[in-house]
C-alpha cells in the first residue's frame, strides 16, 4: 500500500512541477497533462 501512495506522489509531482515550469511550450494545461504522462511512463517502466 505504501509503495502505490508513493508511486502515485511521484506522478503528481512531476505533473506539478511540468505544470509551473512549463518545460514543453504547450500551455499550462497541457505541460501538466505531458508531465503526468511522462510521470507515469516512469512508474510503469
């Protein structure tokens, strides 16, 4: 259980942080939605 709490606070902080820094130059939304994405690529592989 624990290991999914962690799992899932990583992807939520790298959404976040994607969201703020805006490292792709799509808007804030979309920079946050990749992050998550890329969060979850990371943790899956």
């Amino acid at each position: 259980m624990d290991i999914v709490f962690v799992r899932l606070l990583f992807i939520i902080v790298v959404g976040a942080t994607c969201f703020v820094i805006e490292p792709f130059a799509l808007t804030r939304l979309w920079d946050g939605v990749v992050g998550l994405g890329i969060g979850g690529a990371i943790v899956l592989f």
